[in-house]
C-alpha cells in the first residue's frame, strides 16, 4: 500500500537528513578550524611585515643620528677654530641645532621601539593560537575526515534505498510528499485520539474515521501533512528528524 511505502520513505528521509547534518556539522567544525589556522598565519605574515617597516624606519633613523653626531663633531672642530665672535656663534648654532635635531629624532626612534614591542607581543599572542588551532588540528582532522568519508558512504547507501522504495510509489504521490515534505520537512504524521501528530490539533471525527480505515489519502486539514492511524499499544512508527520534535 502507498502509505506503508510513504512512512519507509519517510523513514530514509529521517536518517538521510541526520547524517548529512552530523557530516555537514563536521565539515563546517573543520573548515571553520583551517580557516583560523589560515587566519593567524596570515596576521603573523601582517605582523612581520609591520614589525619589518618599522625595524627599517628605525634603522634609518639611527643612521640619522650617527650621521648628525658627525656633523656635530666637525663644527666642533671648525668652532675650536673660529677667528671671530661671529664666526664662534655660527658654530654654535649649527651644533645646538644639530643637537635638537639629534633629540627629536631619539623621541622618534623610541616611538619606533615601542610600536614594536607592541607588534611583537601581538605577533606572540598569534603564535600561541596558532600552535593551539594546529594541535587541534592534528588531532582532529584525521579522526574527522574519517568520520565524514563515513558518512558520506552512508548516505549514498540510504539514498539508494530511498530510490528503490520511491520507485513503489505513484509519481503523482510521491510528487505530493515532496511537495509537504518541502514545505512541512515531515510529510507523513500518525493520528492518536483525533489528534494529529504533526501540528497537534483535533480532526473531525468522521475524518478520524476514515484514517483508521488506511484506505485512501487523507491530510490533516490544519497541517495538510498526510495522516495515518496509529493504535495506541503499537508504539510510534514515525521517526522525528533531530532538533525538530515538534513542526508545524
């Protein structure tokens, strides 16, 4: 009978949805895990970059204050030398001047250490998750990979049986499961006490009737999800997929 057909479908349905969301959970754990991986060695890139300008903005700098400190050296010199009061205090400005010079660039270059020493902590912050997310990584990769090729070898077994069982069933029904089934994600609910098992609301009791009857298509009127009887010592038939105990 179609309905016996339509609750087997159902059934592989259920499973073929819970194994693809426990593999679809692994890959995106997995994924999500290579990506941070990616992430911190890229900042670390960033980090070295950084820190590699400001080494050389640095050294430029200290190059500028050996360069000044020459200058320096050779007015002084040259002052030891003056014929003159004007000559003398000439002298005089360039070497106080140089000095100034020499002092703003020493704040600068002390600036530069700092923003460096800042890099570099963050730089070791970064190594530490990524030494973390790699660990992780050789511990689970392999274990998840293996889990995933599992799972998909599942699912192509179920599918492969949701295709053997479909081909029991009329494409004009099966059309109609798909299409509740899309719209519903379960298609296919039993009835107990009036009350259908999909949306939980009360149906007539001549409609009751004819369910328990299993002699033709019947949707519950609320949900328009297909109904079935189910007695009440027989326990439950229908399987609800994970996380979706109760849908409307």
């Amino acid at each position: 009978m179609d309905i016996e057909h339509l609750k087997q479908l159902q059934g592989v349905d259920i499973e073929i949805t819970n194994v693809l969301q426990e593999k679809l959970e692994l890959e995106e754990t997995l994924k999500r895990d290579e990506d941070g991986y990616r992430s911190a060695e890229e900042s670390i890139a960033e980090f070295d970059k950084s820190y590699g300008q400001l080494d050389t903005d640095k050294r430029a700098k200290e190059a500028e204050i050996q360069q000044t400190n020459e200058m320096i050296k050779r007015w002084d010199a040259r002052l030891k030398e003056a014929k003159s009061g004007r000559e003398y205090q000439a002298f005089m400005r360039e070497i106080n001047g140089a000095k100034k010079d020499i002092g703003e660039i020493e704040n600068t270059v002390l600036k530069l250490m700092e923003e460096m020493e800042k890099i570099d902590k963050g730089r070791e912050q970064q190594k530490q998750q990524l030494d973390e997310i790699g660990k992780r990584l050789q511990q689970m990769s392999a274990q998840s990979r293996e889990r995933i090729s599992f799972l998909a070898k599942q699912i192509e077994g179920f599918e492969a049986e949701r295709g053997r069982i479909a081909e029991s069933v009329s494409a004009g029904l099966l059309g109609l499961y798909e299409q509740i089934r899309k719209q519903r994600s379960i298609a296919i609910v039993a009835v107990k006490k009036s009350v259908c098992q999909g949306c939980y609301m009360n149906i007539p009791p001549q409609l009751y009737n004819e369910v328990m009857m299993n002699s033709r298509i019947i949707h519950c009127p609320h949900c328009q999800r297909i109904l079935f009887y189910e007695a009440e010592d027989h326990g439950a038939v229908q399987r609800n997929p994970k996380k979706n105990k109760k849908a409307v």
